[in-house]
C-alpha cells in the first residue's frame, strides 16, 4: 500500500516537473536542413483533450523546427476542441475513422514526399526529442523505442516472447518500432499497400504498429532504433481508453501479426 502511494506521488511529481518544463522553454529552433519538407503528425480523440494542448506544446518547442505539425481528428470531435489546443503552428485537420492510423495515413496521402514524424497524443516529449530522429534519418525509419521481433526455427514467435523494449541503440530488420516514442519515416520508405484502407482494416485494425513494421520493412527498411530505454510518462486522465493497454492484455498484437504472416509473408532481408 505504501509502495503503490510512493509510486504515486513520484508520477504526479514527474507530471509536474514535466508540465513546467514544456512551459518554460524557450528555444531558438534550428531548420532541420532535410532535403524535404518535415511534419510532425498526430491524431486525438475529446477524453485526451484536456492535457493535449501540452503535447501540441512540448512538439512545437523542439530544437529543431518541422514545417508542419497536424492534428488529424473524426468529423465533428474539432466542435469539442478546446481553444487552448488551437495554437499558431498547429493544423486541425479533419479524416476518415481510421482509428490509431489516423495518425500517419491521411499525412502520408496528402505530403508522400515529406519526412514524417508520427507523435502520440498522451504522453511527454522533451525538447530535444525531433532532433534525436532527424541525426538518424539516413536509416529510413528511426524510432526512440522498439521491441525486437525473436525467431524460432525461422518462424516468428508469438508478441509476448519478443524482446519488449530494448535498452540500446540497434539498427536491423528485427526492429519493431512503437509509436508511443515517435517514429520517424523517410520518403519512399513504404511498400504501395500502407494507404490501403480497405487492407489495414482487415488484417490488423487495431495495430497499426504491425501495419506499419510490415510496409516498410516489404520495402527493404532497416530500422534504426536510438538511444536507451524510452521512459513514456503519461499526461493524467488520457488512458481511460488504451490501445497499447488492449493490444498486450489481449491477443491483438498476435492476431494481427498472423495475418501479416497469412498475406505477406515474414519481410526478409
């Protein structure tokens, strides 16, 4: 019982260092020197609002500036939208429900020769977090955290039996990188299929991680995953409904894997 209130206080002590950390920046942000436009894209939902206009800030404060930051949302969720979100530099755009993809898909339809940065909409991002990806991009795909895919016999194993959030930089086709850190996507990294809405919803609808692991390495990627572990420090009141916590605590993640496996095959190379 103490140790579930320290742990406690030591979150909400964490939230609000974090929180005056974001307010208090103060940065001259340096161009990105990319050879093509750089977007930072993101979706949310109306029980994230409260806390999301803390993320728009903590990615619109980085030492490196993008061209654009995109806050994709469902028709009609803008309504709800409170104005402390709807900052100078934040596009509120509007897509399918296409749910977790929301936060890639519609940017890569509209910008296919940008370099893309996906961003989640619930947690911490520190200043110097973009530039991290961006010292890495020549990889294709960089991400702060990643699992690594574990083989038996050739066969891939089941998502509980790969190595979950590794602890050291890593760069091969066994990188399994996870949104929640960001991940950052080259031009012309995907294979043709990633737009299709009618395939992503089919084969894995609720893990777009896997999607999205499976288009580029099809394509040939090598992801470059940095840094230690990325320690993900969660804005109050956003996880009421969790994906990432419905995809472990079931059989999302496998499900979705097996038919990748069923329609594509295991990427090689």
């Amino acid at each position: 019982m103490i140790g579930a209130a320290f742990r406690r206080w030591k979150h909400a002590r964490r939230i609000r260092l974090a929180e005056s950390e974001i307010m208090a920046r103060d940065l001259s942000a340096r161009p990105h020197g990319l050879n093509a436009p750089l977007v930072i894209s993101l979706t949310s939902y109306p029980p994230r609002f409260a806390s999301l206009h803390l993320v728009l800030r903590s990615l619109l404060a980085q030492t490196v500036r993008a061209d654009r930051v995109i806050v994709w949302l469902d028709e009609g969720d803008q309504d709800q939208l409170p104005q402390s979100c709807r900052l100078s530099g934040v596009e509120i755009r509007i897509c399918p429900k296409w749910r977790s993809y929301k936060k890639i898909i519609p940017t890569l339809l509209e910008a296919p020769d940008a370099y893309i940065v996906t961003a989640d909409d619930d947690i911490y991002y520190e200043s110097d977090w973009l530039e991290a990806l961006l010292d890495h991009a020549d990889a294709g795909v960089v991400c702060h955290r990643a699992h690594r895919v574990t083989l038996l016999d050739g066969q891939v194993r089941s998502y509980d039996d790969w190595q979950r959030n590794i602890g050291s930089p890593d760069c091969s086709g066994l990188i399994f990188p996870t949104g929640v850190g960001g991940v950052l996507y080259a031009p012309g990294v995907f294979h043709p299929d990633v737009t299709d809405a009618e395939q992503f919803q089919k084969l894995a609808p609720m893990a777009d991680d896997v999607w999205l692991y499976w288009m580029h390495r099809l394509a040939g990627s090598r992801p470059a995953k940095i840094g230690g572990r990325f320690r993900i420090t969660e804005w109050p009141g956003t996880q009421a409904q969790n994906l990432r916590a419905t995809n472990l605590a079931g059989d999302g993640n496998d499900r979705a894997v097996r038919a990748m496996l069923e329609r594509y095959g295991f990427p090689q190379g």
